[in-house]
C-alpha cells in the first residue's frame, strides 16, 4: 500500500529566531529533574503525576496560545495534559503541542535505561491528531535512499533492503521490538531473517530515536506495534533529525473506527509518513530522567542537578546536546 500524504496546507513555520527551542528544552529538564527524584522507588504512578504536574505547570508559563494534540489521553482519563486542553499564556505563536511528561514511567520506577521526557512544538495543525490506540511501525535513521522500508513488506524484505543499503550482510543488523506476547511471531520472523533483537521493556520513542544513531546505540531499525501517540512523537523527533518511517492505527476494539472518523481520519488502513503525522516547522526537545545509549540521566549531587537533554528543529535542521548543571534545582 503506498504512502498517502494529508491534502491539507503546510502549517506555517515559526519564527527563526523563535525561543521555542530552549524554552522547551527548560520544560523537559524540570520535569526529568522532577520524575527523577522519584527514580527507583517503585511507584509508577506517583512518577508519571509529579511529571505530568510539573511539565502542565512549565508550559503555562510559555509564551504560546498552545492547544494539547498528542497527549495523557482524553479529557475523561486525564486531569492535566489532555488532548484538547489550552496551554500557554495564551498569547504568542498558535501552536500544537505533542508531550510524553515521563516517557517510560515503570522504566523510571524501577530505575531501568531510556526513560525521558518529551515535548514537541509545531504550527497549529502540525501532529496527526490520534485516539488512544495501537499503531503498527518501522522506522530507521537518516542517510538512506526514501522507500527503502515498507510497513507492508515482510521483516525478511525490509531487513535484506536495509543490509543491502548499509553494505553488510543482515546478520550485522539489530532491531529493536517492544517485548510483548503479540511481538512473538514478528521476534521469530527477524531472527530466522538472521537478525538480532533488542527487546524493550516500554519506550518505544527511544527505540526509534536510536535507529539515528546506531553506532551509539546498536539499533538500526525499530519494529512493531506500541502506542499511536508515541509514534506521532517519534515522528516529530524524525521529521527533526532524520530518517524514515511508515505507520498504520490499529483498530482492533469497537468503536475506534467512529473515533477515527471523528479525528478526521477516514481510512483505519492508510499507511501514514512523517510528513502526515508531524509536519511544518517541528521543535522536539528531551531530557533523560534515567541513563541510556545516548546520554545520561539526571545526576543529583551536594551542589546541584546536572541534566543532559537533546534539542532539536526540522526547519534548521539542527541537533543539539545539552548538558545543564542547576546549582539551584
């Protein structure tokens, strides 16, 4: 099935020298800063609130007439950060807002790799607006030819087409897969292709930003199905930094098909690019709450907090990484 791409205008671009960029990269790190003082303690929830508060609190204080797109789920299942919800200012640039406060809260609550926090900013109408529902993925890094995977063709074919690009044989490739029951025969398939997999346990938007950088990493490609919003925000981080990636919701309960229709979205098959779900001028900042393959999570010492966040612009095609002491945090 090819690629469609949304009929509707460009949204327009921010200003250049909008502060946007570090504005929102302070929001991701007070809100790792807060998630992180509850790292390893067990309480998912507790975790997943204090970042949730704390990133809803930041964000108000930005100059932004924001509206919530991509968020903690619909205004009946989320008290801050719902999709829909008014944040900013209220004055400033029209934006839409794409969060994950603690991605990878029982990563964080139990003190385990590759738990951050999110944000993105595009011009009104710049994310795919998503129900919350599964969403099939492939994705892989920059530096390829457009088209070299294919959500419909088999792991075998996109594997092969992949090794063939980067000029080694497959055996040399390492997906990466959330490990659940339903991955069991797609696991199979890529190791019988002569792969290797890196399973995970949540953080499904990390698994395809590594495939960005898979000399650091070991990840070149990401596999799967895990959840509709965060494949709209690994598609901002792509649209940000590179690469390519095809997706498709999966309408698999009642009543998904009429919510779809209701977000504007006809064809519960249509196979989405990241033109389709993150499009404009996209901002994607994030700061590590735990460590990873990319850098480190937040260290707390006798003088301060050290924090270490990515930030990045589609439309300057710029990647930053920023390490941040708070002698006052």
């Amino acid at each position: 099935m090819a690629v469609k791409s949304q009929t509707a205008a460009v949204p327009q671009e921010l200003p250049a020298d909008s502060p946007l960029v570090a504005e929102l990269v302070r929001i991701t790190e007070r809100t790792a800063i807060a998630a992180a003082r509850l790292r390893g303690h067990g309480d998912e929830v507790a975790a997943d609130r204090v970042a949730t508060e704390t990133m809803h609190a930041e964000l108000q204080k930005l100059a932004i007439d924001g509206t919530v797109v991509v968020g903690q789920g619909p205004r009946d299942q989320a008290e801050r950060l719902y999709v829909g919800e008014k944040v900013g200012a209220k004055r400033g640039p029209k934006v839409d807002l794409a969060v994950a406060p603690l991605e990878g809260a029982t990563i964080c609550a139990k003190n385990q790799a590759n738990s951050i926090s999110v944000a993105a900013i595009a011009p009104r109408g710049g994310f795919l607006p998503v129900p919350k529902m599964y969403m099939e993925k492939i994705a892989i890094g920059p530096g390829y030819p457009e088209g070299l995977i294919r959500l419909d063709a088999t792991p075998a074919e996109n594997l092969q087409a992949l090794a063939e690009a980067k000029g080694v044989p497959v055996a040399a490739l390492t997906a990466c897969i959330l490990d659940r029951p339903r991955h069991a025969r797609l696991i199979e398939e890529v190791r019988a292709a002569g792969a290797a997999v890196r399973l995970i346990g949540d953080g499904d938007v990390v698994g395809v930003i590594h495939t960005t950088m898979p000399e650091e990493t070991g990840v070149d490609i990401y596999m799967g199905c895990g959840g509709a919003a965060e494949g709209v925000l690994a598609a901002a981080a792509l649209a940000c930094s590179g690469g390519q990636m095809q997706a498709r919701l999966v309408a698999d309960r009642p009543g998904l098909v009429e919510q779809l229709r209701q977000a504007g979205i006809g064809d519960p098959k249509r196979i989405y690019g990241i033109a389709d779900m993150a499009r404009g001028d996209v901002i994607f900042t994030f700061t590590a709450v735990t460590d990873g393959k990319m850098m480190k999570g937040v260290r707390f010492s006798k003088t301060g907090v050290t924090t270490n966040s990515s930030a990045m612009r589609s439309a300057a095609g710029i990647t930053q990484w920023i390490e941040t002491f708070f002698r006052h945090a």
